[in-house]
C-alpha cells in the first residue's frame, strides 16, 4: 500500500512539474548581427490578426515590453525591428498507466491504476522582424500547459512564457 502511495505522489508531482514549464525552441538568421538593434515597436498589423482575445494581447505585449527593456532595448516609434506575436492552443490529453503489487483485501497481487489528464496547451510565437528589410531575423517559440486560467494566475503563467521565451534572445554568438 506504501509503495502505491508513493507511485502515485511521483506520478502526480511529474505531472504537476512537467504542466509548469515552458518548452522553447529559437531559430534565427546566423549573418544577422543581433548588437545593431537598440529599438523596437510592436508590428500592429500582425498583432491584430492574433486569434486571443484583447486582455491577452495587452498581458503579452507588456510583459515583452519588459523584458527587452530589461534587455536593453529601448520603445521607439521608428524601430530597428518589430516584434510580432502569433498564438495558437490545444486540448491534450495525457493518460498515466501504473502498475503496481500489493496487498488489496480481497487478493495479493497486480494492481492496475490509470490516470488521466486533460489540459490546454497553449504556444505563443515571438517574431523580431528587421524594419527596414521587413525580414524576420529571430523567433522564439514556447508551449506549455496553461489549466484554464485567469486574472493575476493567467497574467503570471503569460510573462513566464515571455520571459522563458526571451532569455533566449540575442542569441548567442556561440
């Protein structure tokens, strides 16, 4: 009995874990010298198009805001590059088969337990565009679980995507 409660603690902390983090992959143009950009500006037309809702949109593009300020660049109405975003989601479904012996009143033996999850999986695209050639130079992509959220918890998990997301840009020279 122990040992099934601690398969099941493991399994549900895994799961937990794994719905907190943000997958990021990054792709960029590698003769781009990523040092000649010091502004930005939101490419609107693109943001626009974005299939979320308003509230969503301002959450994004602040927490961006923040972070390439942090970063050094500076809002600027004729920008070095524009920054666009993209979103898309789906439902998910994740179903854990455990088994597991032990001790049941009526045998000794196997036991089968299977959990299952459903979740929404959400992706935000972060793309910066050169302004003057109009060419993407860097996107960043990140995915994760987002569980229905709202208020301050969806406002939260949204720049922890930004942030993960951007850690990445500029890329390094490596």
């Amino acid at each position: 009995m122990k040992r099934f409660s601690i398969i099941a603690v493991l399994s549900v902390f895994l799961f937990l874990s794994s719905c907190t983090s943000v997958r990021v992959t990054t792709d960029y143009d590698t003769k781009t010298n990523f040092a000649q950009y010091q502004t930005f500006a939101f490419y609107k037309k693109g943001i626009d198009n974005a299939d979320i809702n308003d509230l969503d949109k301002r959450r994004i593009m602040f927490a961006i805001e923040n972070e390439l300020v942090a970063k050094g660049l500076k809002k600027d109405e004729n920008p070095d590059v524009l920054v666009n975003i993209f979103t898309k989601s789906r439902e998910k479904v994740d179903v854990y088969n455990n088994m597991h012996f032990g001790w049941y009143p009526w045998y000794y033996g196997p036991g089968f337990g299977m959990q299952v999850s459903k979740y929404t999986e959400g992706t935000l695209f972060i793309d910066i565009i050169d302004a003057k050639k109009k060419e993407m130079v860097w996107q960043g992509v990140g995915s994760g679980a987002l569980n229905n959220l709202s208020g301050a918890k969806k406002e939260a998990r949204i720049k922890e995507f930004v942030k993960e997301i951007l850690l990445k840009y500029p890329p390094s020279s490596n």
